[in-house]
C-alpha cells in the first residue's frame, strides 16, 4: 500500500479530479468549431449531429457534445490525431452506437496527460519530496488549466501537441533516470515524438530537433545493439520529418502560402509593389495584398485557374524564408505582432458551452482558469519581455551545464534547452508558414513550451533552496 502513497500517484489523484469535474460532469464544456472539424471528420468517419443546423449554431459559438457516425476516408487527413479520433470513435460506437459523444475522445487525451503528470512528477523529483510537490502542483496548476484542458472535447489538433510533448519529455527524462536505460523506453520516446510531429504540419521541425537529441541517447550506454537502435529511430525521425512536409497534400500548402504571402508579407507592408516584384509575382495581384485565403469577397478567387500559374508556382516558403533573411526588420515586425497574441492559451472567440444551456453564443467558462486567465491578463505581450525571459532561461541553462561534467545530467539540461527551442520554434513557424491569419491559436506550441519551461524554472529554484537548505543545516 505504501507504494501508492508517493508524489506522483497523489498528482496523478488529483488531475482525475480536476478532468471528472470540469470536462465529464455537467455542464458540458468543449470548444466551438472554427471549421476545422471537417477535415477531421472526413477522414475519422464523422460528421455533424444536427442536420441543415445553421451557420451560427454550428461555429464559433457553441460547443458540441454529440456527433454523427458516417463514412471513413471522405477525405484524406494526414495526421496522427487521425489515430486517436479513430480509436476513440470505435470505442464510442460500442458505448453509445446513435451517435459519438465527443467526451470519449477527451477520457483519452485526459488518460495521456495523466499518465505524462505521473512520469514527469516520477522521474523529475531529483530525490526531494518538497520538490516533487512543488513539480506536481505547478503542472496541476497549469496544464489543466481549462484553456488547456477545454481542447479536449473538440476536435482540434492541441490536445495531441500538449499531450505529446509532456510525454516525449517525460520519456526522456526517464531514460536518463535510469542506470540502463531500456529499449523499450526509447520506443515509446520514440513514439510520443511521432506523434507529437505528425500531428500538425508545422510540428515538422519538432521531430529534427527531438531526433538531434536522440543522437546524444547514444552515449548512455555502450552496446552495439542500443547504438544502432538510437541511431537508426533518430535517423528515421528526421526522414519521416522532412518526408512530412514533402508529401503534405498540395491543397493545404497552398492555403499556408497564400496567408503568408498575401495575409504576411504583403499585409501593411509600406511597398507592395516592391515586395511583388522582389518575389516575383505579377503587379496585379497587389489587390490580395492583406487578404486571407478564406475570405468571399477578394476581387481574384483564391483558388482561381490563373493564380496557379501566377502565384501557387512561382513562390515557396523557401522565399519567404529568403525575404525575411534579406529584411529581418520585417521579420521583427511580424515577431511583435505574433508576441502581442502570444499570451493566450484559449482561443476567445470560440465558445465553450452547449447551445442547450441558453448561455450567449461565445460564451467562454471561468471554471478553473487562473493560469490561463492570469497569462491573458498580466503576462507583458512584448517581444522584449519573452527575449528577455530567453536569454535569463538559458543563462541559468548554460551555467549548469558546464557547472556539471556529468554526461547524464547533461542531457537532461539539453532536454530542458531542447524545450525552449521548441518553443522558439513553435513562435516562428507560424510568422513564416502561415502569416497572421488566427496566430494566437497557431502559436499553442510556443505557449505549452513558455509554460514548461517557467515550470522547469521554478522546479530549478525550489530545488537550488532546498539543497542550500540541507547544506546550511550540514
């Protein structure tokens, strides 16, 4: 029994409690469709619960608990959430064959973060109960948040990224808990970061960073058989990641394109006429310059026969990328605007409530939203505060990793870096890969990262006081 009576399974205890209350008992709290849903349910065998439902009653401002069974594969979404949508739907048609009540799929990413909490608050206690305390409240606190946590019952792809990457880290950090780290660990390292990286196109440069990591995971044990076998998955990983991007169906990498170009670059640029020819586009379709791709009312269709021949083939996001390189106060430009709506883990104009609960449409709960709320509110906006908080995190990253010639204990600092990088990357993706269309939405990654790494930076402190503690008394 006394087995039971540790951090981890106290943290794992109350996180069951806190997803119970605030996503399985009433009211029913989801969010709202943005219409995203559909291409997941084209490929997932699902559709709308309620025929000929208007406009407004199906997106932005209401919630939705039940959906209806159809046919698999009307579409083709290549994503891992695919995975899960699927497992969940086959286990909602045995519990409830009318219709899928979307909270199955939120008991099974609920299931993945807690099971990411226990691994995390197990293997990141660095022998000290206070610590372990601390670790297990920060992430109660923070990752199930209701911002957080409201993903779950819907069909957006961030609960797979949130989940995910606690996992990939968790995994890691156990690996380097262990005296001989096992095969069987690695693999399911191995496995969080597929899916983490397959679970959104712009998540590709996740799985490169990860699998660079992985390459160090080689120097924690010298067999040949662990050799390979670190060396071979790292290697796949980054195959499987750029091969990622390469096979993205064309459709989606041309409505990324466009919002970068025309909703990106070319949105209050002071010559666009001049940012035109630099990319080698026609002058006349400065008209588009500060649309988006879904908008109804642009003077050229979006998807028009010429725009193929005039833009779709003309420019990549290897130009963007070069055009940024050639006007990096562009690229600054953009990296303020894109910081001003980066301290939102919840998108607020998506509402949370079933439109049977004569709630407003759009109205968003308060149930357990502290961190989130607090974020929103009082975390400064500015791409001077996150430098700032960059340059402090890995200062106090560096210092300890030359402080400690320990090669396990290094790594585990270059998982904590890794993280911050990730998130730097989850800020940038998104400027270059889709310009400021929903950006606040697009930038999930990078708050999940900023928030793991101001937990990881607290842990740091609770723990530098209490071995300053024990030294003191010694």
């Amino acid at each position: 029994m006394r087995r039971f009576l540790t951090v981890e399974w106290f943290a794992v205890l109350a996180g069951i409690c806190l997803v119970t209350i605030l996503l399985f008992t009433h009211p029913f709290i989801g969010v709202a469709d943005n219409g995203d849903f559909l291409r997941v349910m084209g490929t997932s065998g699902l559709n709308y619960g309620v025929p000929g439902e208007s406009y407004e009653d199906r997106f932005f401002g209401y919630a939705h608990q039940y959906f209806a069974y159809d046919q698999f594969f009307r579409g083709f979404y290549t994503s891992t959430q695919m995975i899960l949508v699927i497992v969940a739907r086959k286990i909602g048609y045995v519990i409830h064959p009318s219709s899928f009540d979307i909270r199955v799929l939120g008991a099974l990413y609920a299931v993945l973060l807690l099971s990411a909490t226990y691994i995390i608050v197990r293997y990141n206690q660095y022998k000290s109960t206070i610590v372990g305390i601390v670790l297990a409240l920060c992430l109660l606190f923070v990752f199930y948040d209701i911002g957080y946590i409201a993903y779950f019952n819907s069909l957006f792809g961030e609960p797979v990224s949130l989940v995910f990457l606690l996992l990939s880290v968790g995994f890691g950090l156990c690996l380097l808990h262990q005296k001989e780290p096992s095969q069987k660990m690695f693999w399911l390292y191995f496995i969080g970061v597929f899916f983490l990286t397959f679970s959104k196109i712009q998540n590709a440069p996740v799985g490169i960073m990860f699998a660079l990591l992985g390459f160090r995971f080689t120097m924690l044990r010298q067999d040949k058989t662990w050799r390979r076998l670190t060396v071979w998955l790292s290697v796949s990983m980054i195959v499987l990641s750029v091969g990622n991007y390469i096979v993205a169906p064309k459709e989606l990498k041309d409505i990324n394109l466009y919002q970068t170009v025309f909703f990106g670059i070319l949105k209050d640029s002071p010559n666009i006429e001049q940012d035109l020819q630099e990319l080698g586009l026609p002058e006349h379709l400065l008209s588009l310059a500060g649309t988006n791709y879904f908008q109804s009312d642009t003077v050229i269709i979006q998807d028009a026969p010429s725009m193929k021949q005039d833009f779709y083939d003309r420019v990549s996001h290897m130009d963007v990328v070069l055009f940024y390189m050639k006007h990096p106060n562009r690229l600054i430009e953009k990296m303020k605007y894109a910081a001003n709506n980066s301290m939102s883990i919840r998108p607020y104009y998506l509402g949370n409530y079933l439109k049977q609960e004569h709630k407003p449409s759009g109205a968003l709960t308060i149930s357990y939203s502290c961190w989130s709320e607090f974020k929103n509110s009082y975390v400064p906006r500015s791409l001077l505060f996150i430098t700032l908080f960059y340059l402090i995190y890995y200062a106090i990253a560096m210092f300890e990793y030359i402080r400690h010639r320990d090669r396990t204990i290094r790594i585990r600092i270059e998982l904590m870096m890794l993280i911050g990088l990730l998130g730097f990357m989850g800020f940038l993706t998104p400027i270059i890969g889709d310009g400021q269309a929903d950006i606040g939405k697009h930038l999930f990654l990078f708050n999940v990262c900023v928030d793991m790494m101001l937990v990881v930076s607290l842990t740091w402190i609770v723990y530098q006081l209490v071995n300053f503690k024990k030294s003191d008394l010694g």
